[in-house]
C-alpha cells in the first residue's frame, strides 16, 4: 500500500487519482482548500487534508505530507486569477511543493505538467503564454532536484471515460487524452517505482497503461 499525498486534491485529474488509488488499497491523501470539498473527497476514498498552497509555508505543508511515500502535485490556477495566480499555484506552489517534501523526507514526486504543443499554432491569449512559461520553470525546477521525480505531460485533457490504454513515450505527437486515463498513469508510476528521473508524454492510444508506463522502468 502507498500513501500518497496529493497537492491540488480538489482537480478533476487529481479526484480520478484518489478514487483509482482508494480503489487498488492505496491510501490517498488530497490536500484541499474549501471546507465543502471534504466530503466529496472521502467520497472517493481519499482522506481530506485542509490547506492552501497561498498561505502554506514549508515548514506546514511538509507536517501534513510527513508519512507519505510519495507527492503527486496536480494543483493548477486552470487559468483563473489571471497570470498571478498562475505563478502562485503553478510555479511558486510547486516550489514550495518540493521543498517541503525534502523537509519530510519524501523522495518520491510526481508533477502534472503540460504538453509543450498546447495550442501551437492557434491564437493562444498572454494568460495562456505565461501558463506554459510557468509550466515549463516548474519542470525545470524539478528535474533539476535529486529527488526521484517524474513529469507527466498530458495532451489536451478530456472528460470522456478513460479507456485504460495510452500512448507514452519521451516525445510523441500531440493529442488528446481523457482524464481518468492520465490519473490512470499516475497509478502506475506509483506503484512502479523503477520508473524515476523521467518526462513522460501522454495522449490517447491503444497500449494498456501499465504496459506503456513499465516501458520507462529502470533496472
């Protein structure tokens, strides 16, 4: 059994994570912000953490993740707040993210980002530029830690049902993905701990999702 800790617990990527994990006798851990949200989450199986990456300094947000085996960081501003709120969640929350692990000893941590050909091509506003600046720093951030990280690049997110199969690999081409297939991805990283030190891409396609994530497992 896992227990992971899960930084944006409330997102839509990060509720089929906790329900995915509940449901394979891992235990997760969904770090929230608004009190209604607490029972939607033990709904799923997750135990609801209170908290709020805007107000968190390290020292407390590595007490709620102490005993966890790893972090999942799926937070995201989703483009509300404008570019401010985006370097808060999406950079500064990250940062924060990853010093408290250290602080709790956690090696293990893995990073929603986003696919680097998001919306090529296509008139794109200076909110949207700056998210996938943001983005881009928080990796850069990670990979350049030593701890056993790995980066998860989904293409455009859907909401139809997963499928349970993917397409992975270091760089493939853009597409889309459902949600729960990518929360289904998270799974298998997590309890394949070979798999480290990786960016993964990840859309929509036809290899069974453990089977694609084993494929990036060091000996």
């Amino acid at each position: 059994m896992h227990s992971v800790f899960i930084v944006g617990g409330s997102g839509k990527v990060a509720r089929s994570l906790a329900r995915q994990l509940a449901e394979r006798g891992h235990q997760p851990r969904s770090l929230y912000r608004h009190a209604e949200q607490a029972e939607g989450l033990k709904a799923l199986g997750a135990t609801p953490v209170a908290g709020n990456l805007l107000d968190l300094d390290t020292a407390a947000l590595a007490q709620l993740m102490a005993g966890s085996d790893s972090v999942v960081f799926a937070a995201g501003a989703g483009g509300k707040g404008g570019a401010q709120m985006t370097d808060a969640i999406d950079g500064q929350g990250l940062e924060l993210s990853v010093a408290a692990a250290k602080l709790a000893g956690i090696r293990r941590f893995i990073l929603v980002s986003a696919f680097p050909e998001a919306s090529r091509g296509k008139s794109v506003s200076e909110t949207f530029e700056n998210y996938m600046a943001v983005k881009k720093r928080a990796d850069v951030h990670l990979a350049a830690t030593d701890l056993d990280w790995v980066i998860l690049r989904p293409g455009t997110l859907l909401d139809s049902p997963g499928t349970g199969n993917v397409h992975a690999g270091l760089a493939i081409p853009y597409g889309d993905v459902p949600r729960e297939d990518v929360a289904g991805a998270l799974v298998q990283v997590i309890e394949q701990p070979g798999v480290r030190r990786v960016i993964i891409e990840l859309t929509q396609g036809s290899t069974p999702v453990n089977e694609a994530i084993r494929h990036f497992a060091r000996d």
